[in-house]
C-alpha cells in the first residue's frame, strides 16, 4: 500500500489533513490540508524550509488556513477522500 512508504511523520501530517478536512466538512482532503498540517507539524521541517525559502512560516500557515476555510464543505456523516489534485 502506498502508506506504508511514508514516515511516521507523514503518516501523522495526512491523518491531522484528514481530520482537518473532517471536522470542516470537506468531501474531499485537498493538498491545502496537507500544508496546513505539515506547517503545524512541532517537530516537523516545513516550518524551516519556508522561512529558508526566505518567507515568514507563520504568515505562510495564516494563508494556507485561509485556503482550506475557502474549500468547499458539504453536510452529512460522509469521510472525506483524498482528492484527485492530492493523488497526483
């Protein structure tokens, strides 16, 4: 299975995007909740990529949130999938 090739912190990071992605109401887990959840990964490197990339992590994080409110949301008790732009 694919999974099963992931680091534990990746493993981590799709199960907060999948949670994230749950608790809002989005049919689908998108690459936005990903990013949000490897930038709020504590011990994680994202955090340090971006600001090596020369941006502010938290102001990076701040648009990512803003991203994922802006996803779509549906009502009912189904569990998101991964999307098709997170497949690829």
């Amino acid at each position: 299975m694919w999974n099963e090739r992931l680091t534990n912190q990746t493993r981590a990071a799709y199960g907060a995007a999948y949670h994230g992605a749950a608790k809002r109401g989005n049919a689908e887990v998108y690459p936005e909740h990903l990013l949000e959840a490897l930038l709020k990964q504590e011990d994680g490197v994202t955090g340090s990529l971006v600001k090596k990339a020369g941006a502010s992590p938290r102001s990076v994080t701040k648009q990512v949130e803003k991203a994922v409110e802006d996803l779509p949301t549906v009502t009912g008790g189904a569990e998101p999938v991964l999307s098709r732009r997170i497949r690829q």
